[in-house]
C-alpha cells in the first residue's frame, strides 16, 4: 500500500512551506529522505522531489511506501532553511 503525501498531510497544512512570520515560501526545495538514511547523514539520494508553489504548498504530491517512517527536508537557500519534519505513513 502507499499514501499520497503533500502540504496537507496529515492535516490541512501542516507542511506547507512558510517563515516565521507565517508567509509563504515559493519554489522551496522538498526532498523526502527514508529515516535510516537521513538519520546516517546519506542526503545525496532521496526518494522523491518537489518544490512549492507561491502558496507555499507543494507544486506535485509524492507517493511512499505506507507504514515506514520518512524525513521531509525543505530548503530555500538564503531565504528558507533547511528544515525537517519527520512523519510516518
């Protein structure tokens, strides 16, 4: 099984890209690390890519691999960043 993850998972939101002040960030980096290789520092592979939108919100949603803990990783350089969240399927 897998789940479509983007700026609303898990909730309406809850991974939209914003600064502290709560504006938006567009065309931040978002790359999806598995845990296991995040947490070892192995951060040239990830599994899935996208960046957002002038929202803040994910430009494509990703697809992963359902009950498996992931690092999503969202950089803006110079403006944004980096980042993480870690959440699981």
């Amino acid at each position: 099984m897998s789940t479509t993850v983007d700026h609303n998972y898990p909730h309406a939101g809850d991974l939209r890209v914003v600064n502290a002040s709560g504006d938006p960030i567009e065309s931040a980096e978002i790359r999806i690390f598995t845990l296991a290789a995040f947490s070892s520092g192995q951060t040239s592979t990830w599994v899935a890519e996208t960046t957002t939108d002038i929202n803040g919100e994910w430009v494509d949603p990703v697809i992963l691999n359902d009950g498996e803990t992931w690092v999503v990783h969202m950089q803006k350089p110079t403006m944004y960043g980096p980042a993480h969240v870690e959440i699981t399927t």
